[in-house]
C-alpha cells in the first residue's frame, strides 16, 4: 500500500478523480517539487495537503491560486505577504481577500481587483477602504460596506493588529448602550486551526444584522453607540465562551483576539457607566430553531420562566439584569414591578419589540418559552437515551425535540458583564475590582434572533434595527428614568 501511494501515475489517476484524495500519498510525494507544480497547476486545491517547503514555495503557490484563488488560505504566512501572488489569487476569486496579509488588504489595487471578481469581498478590506465607499462608487464599483450614517460623525474605528476584531468607538457618547457580535465573523486564517468541540457554525448574516442595527441606533441622533465585533470564523474562535475553551489548543493568535474583543467591549461599558452610571450591553446573535420568534436571554432559566410572577420576583440568583433592578438608584420607587415585569411585563424588552411586529420571548404575548409538559417529556426521554447511549451528543443547533424546548438563556458575554460574580476562574472573569465598581452598574441581555423576519433580507435587518433602537430607549426610561436629551438627537 506504502508503494501505490507513493506512484506518481497512480497518484495523478486518483487525484484527477477525486482531489482530496491527495492527502492519502506519501509524505514524499506531496513534497516532490516536480510532481506537485504541475499538479497544482491543473487543481490549486491540492495545495492544502502538499508539505509546508512547497506552501511556502513562490513558483508552487502562484500556480495554485492561479488555479484555485482560495488556495491562498493554505499558503504560509510568508507568501501571504507576497504582492504578486495575492493580487494573481483575488483575480481568480476575490474572496482570497480574507486571507491575505492585513498591509494587502489595505492596497487599493488588490482590492479593487478583488471586488471587481466578487462585491462581497469589500468586507475583507480594511477599516479604510471600507469606510471609503465613495471612492469605490467613484470607480464604478458596489461592494458590501457598513452602511453610511447621515446623522452621526464618524466612529473612532479600531482594528486588531491581525483584523480579527473591530472596534467602533463613538465620537459623541449619547448611548448607554454597547452592541457586541460574537458569531458573525468569516475570517478563517489557517495557521488557527479549527475548533473540534462545540458549535462551529457561525449566525449567518449577524455581521450585516449588526451593522443595520448600529445604523439605526444613529439615526436621528448625534452619534450611534459603540459596537464590538469579533471578524473571526466560529470554527476558528468561539468569542462567547470562556478563554479556557474559545479556540483549539489555546492557539496564541486566537487568545490574543479573544483578549482584544473581551478587552474593548470592557472599554466601551465602563466608559458608559462612567458618563451615565450605567451600561445595557446587547449580544446579537442568531437561532435556527425556532420561526419568527427572537429570544431575549437575561441569565433565567426555562424552569424559573415557568414559575408564577410572584414566586419569580422572589427569587434571589443573579441575573443579567440586576443592574436595571439596583434599589439604590434614584428611580427605583417608580419602576413598573419586579423581575417578571423587566423580563415579560408590558415595559419589557420584548414587550417593546412586540408593538414593533417581532415577536419574542420572554414577553407578554409568550412568557415562557417552553412549556412545562414538553420539557419534562424530553428531559425524561434524555436521561433513557443517556443510560442507553454508548457515545457523546454531537454538538451544532438543536433539531427536533430538542429543538421544541431549546431556549437559550445566555452565553459567556452576558455572564461576564451581567453577572460578573458567576463566572469560575479559570473562564477568565473580570478582575474583582472591576466586579466590585463599574461592573455592578451594567446590564446585558442576549438577542438570539430570528432568521426569517429579522435577518433573512437587508430591510428586514433596518427595521429589527430601527425597533431595537427604540425599543431600548423606552426600556432604559421605564427602569432606569433615562432619556435622551433634546440636544442629543442630530
């Protein structure tokens, strides 16, 4: 067997079938410079499997993308910085844009060429030449840009030194508000290997759902608030778990990003907290397993959801959204009830986004967002399964029974910054001054939204963001008293 997988003739056979067969040669093989140029030549995809000498090859690596312009993912970090074979690889497809070195990603001829191969490829290019969309138009050229706020300046915008995170940072701060975007990112370098455990799929069209929303947070007013988005695949960084168990084998590339993520959206709450006395931090994120409906996740669960309103306002375990239920703050004798009223009264939240047409829960028209006898039916059926079962769950989006009584309550961010005290050492929690001082004024809540009506089209993304906007202003003056002033709104 060693032999046939180290005969050329064979190899090229098999190969010309099935290209992903190329892995299965030799070692020697897929190092020999004479067999691999041609090949790459005909298919750039054998590239991913050839020896790391020849990924790092000029003549190699410039055949391949030629071929195959993706094939720029698999070339070393080196010739990722070469010019010549970045822009002939965006020429072949301009997506290749994503993995060229981010001092590329930011010339104007590579991405020009780049664009004219494939519009989506603007949101590869960096911060300036994506903030540029005049000059793109100017040449003719459409291309994905975060859309252009008329009424707010400019952001302060900040890039991780690899452009794995954005940070936009407004001028003007008139918004208590933060908007973090964990799951929309679609870089996926490749010396960051990929994520074995967890959900690895990203909440497709969150980038776009973000950059509408933080739009419409603008308009109208002198500035839009500060948003934080993680430009990473999730296969590649989960920015929503803890950092013990974010990437794969605590790669120093995607710790570092996970610093720099969790490091500026600390920045931009406490810089609310400091102007205001508080902070609401949203985490947009994106479901697939149930239609029509967003969930709102405040850190209670679906068996303290099924309780009465009295028994739930008695309850003592932290939530999210503590901060909004402080009963030191000035207006505390004049907010509209207790828990169950912030979580699924009618000056919830969800109660806001509802008059707006999106329906949610918690909320009134859908205070628990499963019922009690199907949960109990599959959390029976579960623990048979588990006394039965020889291998582990496989983890991705919940289907089928588990779907009916999936509810996600809150992720890491929102643990983080809402409940700051919950979370264990090793998840790398906020300091304990930092617990102790700005942190017990910020409420977080985590959107998970919904495909069809919210994110499925580029109108549907503006008017979930017009709403959110709004909805988030009367949520902030029922509880909090807070209101913008006259002189704040453009």
């Amino acid at each position: 067997a060693e032999e046939l997988r180290g005969d050329p003739e064979l190899v090229r056979e098999v190969v010309a079938r099935s290209w992903s067969a190329f892995q299965y040669a030799t070692e020697a093989l897929r190092g020999d410079r004479g067999f691999v140029l041609p090949a790459v030549r005909s298919d750039g995809r054998l590239l991913r499997y050839c020896s790391e000498a020849l990924r790092g090859d000029k003549d190699v690596t410039i055949a391949a993308v030629r071929s195959y312009g993706l094939a720029l993912e698999c070339c070393t970090p080196a010739i990722r910085c070469e010019y010549e074979i970045v822009l002939a690889a965006v020429n072949q497809d301009g997506l290749a844009l994503q993995f060229a070195d981010p001092a590329l990603r930011d010339d104007h001829r590579i991405v020009v060429d780049a664009i004219v191969r494939s519009p989506q490829a603007m949101r590869y290019a960096s911060i300036r030449l994506r903030q540029d969309p005049e000059a793109m138009a100017a040449q003719g050229l459409t291309g994905y840009a975060p859309p252009k706020n008329e009424k707010a300046p400019p952001p302060e915008v900040f890039e991780s030194p690899c452009g794995f995170v954005e940070y936009r940072r407004p001028r003007v701060a008139c918004w208590p508000v933060v908007l973090s975007v964990p799951h929309g990112g679609q870089l996926r370098p490749n010396e960051i290997p990929d994520r074995t455990t967890g959900c690895v799929e990203p909440d497709w069209q969150t980038e776009e759902l973000a950059n509408e929303t933080w739009n419409e947070f603008g308009k109208g007013r002198i500035a839009a608030p500060a948003m934080v988005f993680l430009r990473l695949h999730r296969s590649k960084l989960d920015g929503n778990r803890g950092r013990h168990s974010c990437c794969e084998g605590q790669n120093y590339q995607a710790l570092e990003a996970w610093d720099v993520y969790h490091r500026w959206i600390a920045e931009a709450l406490k810089a609310c907290v400091d102007k205001f006395g508080f902070a609401l931090l949203l985490d947009l994120h994106g479901q697939s397993h149930r239609r029509l409906v967003t969930e709102l996740g405040y850190r209670v669960g679906v068996d303290d959801l099924l309780l009465f309103d009295g028994v739930l306002d008695m309850s003592t375990r932290p939530c999210s959204v503590d901060a909004l239920l402080r009963k030191d703050h000035p207006w505390a004798g004049r907010r509209p009830g207790g828990l169950s009223a912030l979580l699924r009264g009618p000056k919830s939240l969800g109660a806001f986004l509802e008059t707006r047409g999106f329906k949610c829960t918690p909320s009134p028209a859908m205070p628990e967002p499963v019922k009690a006898i199907p949960l109990y039916k599959f959390r029976e059926e579960q623990k048979e399964a588990e006394a039965h079962a020889d291998t582990a769950a496989k983890c991705g989006p919940p289907t089928g029974d588990a779907a009916a009584v999936t509810y996600f309550s809150a992720g890491y961010s929102v643990i983080r910054y809402g409940s700051p005290g919950e979370v264990p050492s090793q998840a790398a929690p906020l300091t304990k001054q930092d617990q102790a001082t700005w942190a017990t004024h910020v409420a977080a809540i985590q959107l998970e939204t919904s495909w069809l009506g919210v994110r499925d089209g580029i109108l549907q993304q503006r008017t979930f963001g017009e709403a959110l906007a709004w909805a988030s202003e009367q949520l902030l003056e029922a509880w909090l008293g807070w209101t913008m002033p006259a002189d704040e709104r453009g």
